[in-house]
C-alpha cells in the first residue's frame, strides 16, 4: 500500500510572535493516530523554512498535501494581535502585496506571492493534489494555487492561533476517517462557527475546474 504524505512546512519569521505552530503540527499528529484510517498517511514536518528549502522539501519528499503553517500579508496594511497569522508589510498600504511569508536568508520575513507560489508548487511538486494555507489572508493564493492543484484551503481574513488549530485538526481528523475533501473542510468549517467566528472570515476550499471537493478522496493506492 502507498500512503499519501503530508508535508507540514512552518515559518515563523516575525519577531516576539505568539503563534505556536510547533502545537499545531503536534495536534495534526496525534489527531491522525486516532482515526480509523491513520496508516493511510504518512507526515513529515519541516521547520523554519526558506525558499530554496520548500523547493527542495517539494521536489524530496513528493508530498499529496502541502499543509503550510505560517503567516500571511495583511492586505491593508492594518495591524493585528501578537496571536494573528498576519504581517502588516513596509511600505503604504497601496503598495501591498498578498502572500504567505516564508523566512527570509537573513532570517527576516520574504513574501511569496500568489504567482510566485503557484510556479513553485507546479514546478516542483506535481504529487501535490491538495494545500493548506494555514495563515492570514491566503484566500487570493488559494485562488492562484487552484489552477495546478485540485483542491486549495486559504483563509478569508485574520485568523487566530486557537482557530488555525482547530480547523487543522478537524480537516485532518475527517481525512483520517476517508471522508471526502469536500467533508473533511466542512466538518472542520462547522467546529469554527460553533466556536464563534464569524462567517466573513471563515476558512474558503477552491477546487480546480473540473473538479468536485465532495467527490475527492485521499483513498491508499
């Protein structure tokens, strides 16, 4: 049987944060080690990670889904809590880039852009049918991703540390029990509203065209 890899990738560049991811990958975990079906999956967890590593983590390790645990761009440039997974970027709001924030060679933030992201994954990691961008703000990358990936998680607004957990622990939660995609973001959507955010920023899934989330499974090979 060949099991579907998860690669978590983290970055955390921001200074003084109190985003835990190390808890959310350590939650991902020990939720797929209770599902029914956790010998489907295989996970794999990379730390701190730049560019060049994510290109060469993506090319390596061949991963169904890219799970990335970070921090987006705050697309205003308006300012957020220490808990958010945001970075208010320099410069004047009109000159604000989104994208996710990877960790830069001088250990500071870089901005990878939609764009920018969606050549990277096609590029190197052709295994990948699913993404998660576990971070603020990364619906428009999800928009992006979704032409070289069949099914895409972003974020529609500010998301706080609890709730990026949560959402990822649901998601996984279901897959590990062989619901669909389409299920497995519903259910974990569901734990969300009942735990009070408000529906402008809960999580968004985008399928590539053609493709049905409800029709998706991550079944062994």
């Amino acid at each position: 049987m060949t099991r579907h890899r998860i690669l978590f990738l983290a970055a955390n560049p921001r200074k003084s944060s109190g985003v835990a991811l190390d808890k959310e990958c350590a939650a991902i975990e020990h939720e797929l080690r209770l599902t029914s079906h956790r010998d489907d999956f295989e996970f794999r967890s990379k730390w701190a990670v730049t560019v060049d590593e994510m290109m060469r983590h993506l090319g390596e390790l061949e991963p169904t889904i890219i799970h990335f645990s970070g921090h987006g761009a705050a697309p205003d440039g308006s300012g957020s809590s220490a808990t958010t997974r945001d970075i208010v970027p320099a410069g004047d709001s009109a000159s604000v880039r989104s994208g996710i924030y990877l960790l830069g060679d001088d250990g500071g933030p870089q901005l990878v852009t939609a764009r920018a992201l969606t050549m990277m994954i096609k590029s190197a990691a052709a295994s990948a049918r699913v993404v998660v961008l576990n971070a603020c703000y990364s619906e428009p990358q999800a928009d992006a991703v979704c032409s070289v990936v069949d099914c895409v998680v972003g974020m529609a607004g500010a998301i706080h540390d609890d709730a990026a957990r949560s959402f990822a622990v649901g998601f996984y939660r279901a897959l590990g029990n062989r619901r669909s995609i389409g299920n497995a973001f519903d259910q974990a959507v569901a734990a969300l509203a009942a735990k009070g955010m408000p529906d402008e920023v809960l999580p968004r899934c985008v399928a590539r065209h053609g493709i049905d989330a409800y029709r998706m499974t991550l079944d062994p090979s």
